[in-house]
C-alpha cells in the first residue's frame, strides 16, 4: 500500500498529498514545488534509482518519511526506518549512508521559511508540523510579522 501510495504521490508533485499511515490516521505533505518536478530526467543521485520520476529527491524523501512517522514523531533512526521503505531508493543501501542523508535533508527542512519539522532536544524526537493541513494550507504562505504591520499601516 506505502509503494502505491508514493507513486501517486509523485505523479502529482506539484498537488498537496494526504498520506493515510498504517494506523489509519492521515498525514499532509506539501507540494514538491515547480523546480524539482521539471519534466525530463531526474538529477543522478547515487541513492536513488535512475528510472525514476524527476520529482523524486532524497529532500523529497525524507520530508514524507517524517510525515509517516507515527503520531508525527520520532527519532532520526525512525525517519530512517521509513525512508528505507521508499521504493525509489536503490538496493543495498548502508545505515550509515541512510543516516547521514536524513541527518542533513532533516536539517534542510528544519530551516525551511515554512518549516514541517522540528527537533524536540530534551527528547530528541523530530516532530512533524503540516500532518493536520488542508491542501489549500501549503499555498497560502505565512506573512512575516514585518509585512503584517505594514498592510495595518
């Protein structure tokens, strides 16, 4: 069901995705945006499967790995987990290789102006933030408090 589910997911990458988890509940990933979805061939990553959608990046992995985890949290080695169930990535791939690519790619989208992470130190859990958004949630993007002000002036 989780194979089925990707694909559909990018086919459409330029749609929000609803994610149903093994649970039952759903989780709401962002659409991958116009750059990576570029029609042509996907980037060569040595992780990744050659013959697959250009859509697909580790970023874009890792971002719906995190989205799966169950109950929106969980640590890097659960993320990992889910990441590994990814029908894009080649086989044989090492623990140490999976770690660092979700240690990074987890940075990356921490970082985001509209982040769907963040990182719990005092538990050190990853928690998902976009499971409960609508579709229309991901294209309305948060003012910054600056502009905020501005357009009550």
């Amino acid at each position: 069901a989780a194979a089925g589910q990707e694909a559909m997911r990018y086919s459409s990458p330029d749609v929000a995705w609803v994610y149903t988890l093994r649970d039952g509940s759903q989780s709401s990933v962002s659409p991958i945006g116009k750059k990576s979805s570029a029609v042509g061939k996907a980037r060569e990553h040595f992780l990744l499967r050659p013959e697959r959608p250009p859509s697909v990046t580790l970023l874009a992995l890792v971002r719906d790995a995190a989205a799966r985890l169950p109950g929106g949290e969980g640590s890097r080695a659960d993320v990992c987990e889910l990441l590994k169930e990814s029908q894009y990535l080649i086989g044989g791939v090492n623990d140490a290789q999976i770690s660092q690519v979700a240690s990074g790619a987890l940075d990356r989208l921490h970082q985001e102006q509209d982040p769907c992470v963040t990182y719990e130190s005092e538990r050190k859990v990853w928690i998902y933030l976009h499971a409960d958004r609508q579709a229309s949630d991901f294209h309305a993007l948060p003012l910054s408090k600056k502009s905020k002000v501005a357009s009550l002036l």
